[in-house]
C-alpha cells in the first residue's frame, strides 16, 4: 500500500452460475448495485463503475464493479459493498454460491 495516496481502488468479482443469464445479472448490478454503493460514506461516487464480465469458468461467470474509496476505510468499503451486493441479488433470487 502506498501511503501517500489519498485513494485506493477496490474491485470486487461477483461470482454468478453461468446458468442465470447475463443480461438479468447486469441489470441488477446497474440498476440496484451500483446505486447504493453510492450510499457507501467512504466511497468516491464518480469513480463506481461496472466493467463487464472478468471471467469466463467452466459452471460461473465473474462480474467485475470497482470503485475508490478513502485509503483508511478500503477494508470498511468492501465489506459494505459486499452487503449491498448480497442483498440486491437475494431479492432478485441470484445465487452466489460460486
């Protein structure tokens, strides 16, 4: 870590079965990931974005978002984002079991 930064980057992959399909998985992550991990008081709101599929595996898919947040609370930031994102694919009945 370097310390003389103000921000550090988190990047988070949600791992999905390659059985849901990707555009239901996408839309949740941009109409109800990425919205309220703009509720996240550490994160840097201009730089939350989705990138798109990292991974290709043989049963799931990986699903890229990433953000910057205060360097101290990185730790903190991840965690409540991971919240978030349990959350709004509990609702949309997504399994993340991978």
């Amino acid at each position: 870590v370097n310390l003389s930064q103000k921000e550090q980057v988190v990047s988070i992959d949600i791992a999905i079965s390659n059985l849901v399909d990707t555009k239901q998985v996408e839309r949740v992550i941009n109409t109800k990931i990425l919205p309220r991990l703009e509720t996240i008081k550490y994160v840097n709101k201009s730089t939350i974005e989705y990138l798109g599929v990292n991974e290709i595996a043989s049963n799931h898919n990986k699903y890229l978002v990433r953000f910057s947040c205060e360097r101290e609370k990185n730790i903190q930031a991840k965690r409540d984002a991971n919240k978030i994102i349990l959350e709004a694919l509990s609702a949309a009945e997504i399994s993340t079991k991978y």
